[in-house]
C-alpha cells in the first residue's frame, strides 16, 4: 500500500477521482489553498492533498462557506474547527492527527537499576 503523502495522481486523474473539472483544482492552486507537487508542467495530488480537496469541497458547497472567507479562517483556525468534522473524520486527516492534539498512547518505560561501583560512583 502507498503511504498517503507520495504523489501519485496528475490533475486528470484527480480530477476524475474528485469530481470536479481540472479548472477547480487549478484555481484552488491559483487561491493559495492547495499545494501539489510540480515538476516542470505537471501537477502531482497526494492522498492527503484528495482529502484536504474533499475537505474543501464539503466547505464550499455544503456549507457555503467561500474560498475568501476559508483563506481568512485558516489564518486564525485549523479546518477541523471550521468543517465541524466529527471525530471518526478527523482521525483520518493527516493534519489533525499530525496537530499534536490527538492522545497518544503513552509508554511507560521500566526505571533502569541504578548500579554503585565499590568508590560510590552511580552508573546506569
């Protein structure tokens, strides 16, 4: 399996996947809200870039929200706050569970046995 961040679809093929027409995407780019991977003409879209466009998507046409006012709310808010997305949701979004605020599980490592040396020194 492809881990979600290698580039592995061409504006066509994102396109098709996501159901716009290649222009979305195009101006998407041209609004500073999606980044994909260029390599001379070509536009390369990642897993998570498909997930951040769906994401995008779902603001724009379920919530009415417009490209403007999603470009100031990043400024000030995550998208998670913004979209109101439900937890199931957000831990399949790379940038929540990348924001550090997801519990982690946490190791308890073993205490090492504290050895003296015959002069008194400590070591571990």
């Amino acid at each position: 399996m492809l881990s979600d961040n290698k580039a592995i679809f061409t504006i066509g093929v994102a396109a098709k996947m996501l159901e716009v027409h290649p222009r979305t995407l195009r101006i998407y780019e041209q609004e500073g809200l999606i980044r994909p991977i260029r390599k001379g003409k070509w536009r390369y879209f990642t897993m998570d870039d498909m997930k951040w466009i769906e994401c995008l998507r779902s603001m724009i046409h379920e919530q009415g929200i417009s490209i403007a006012a999603i470009k100031k709310l990043l400024q000030y808010t995550p998208c998670w706050n913004i979209t109101e997305c439900s937890f199931d949701k957000r831990k399949q979004c790379t940038a929540f569970m990348s924001s550090g605020l997801v519990p982690r599980k946490i190791e308890i490592e073993q205490p090492q046995k504290i050895a003296r040396s015959s002069d008194g020194d400590v070591a571990a």
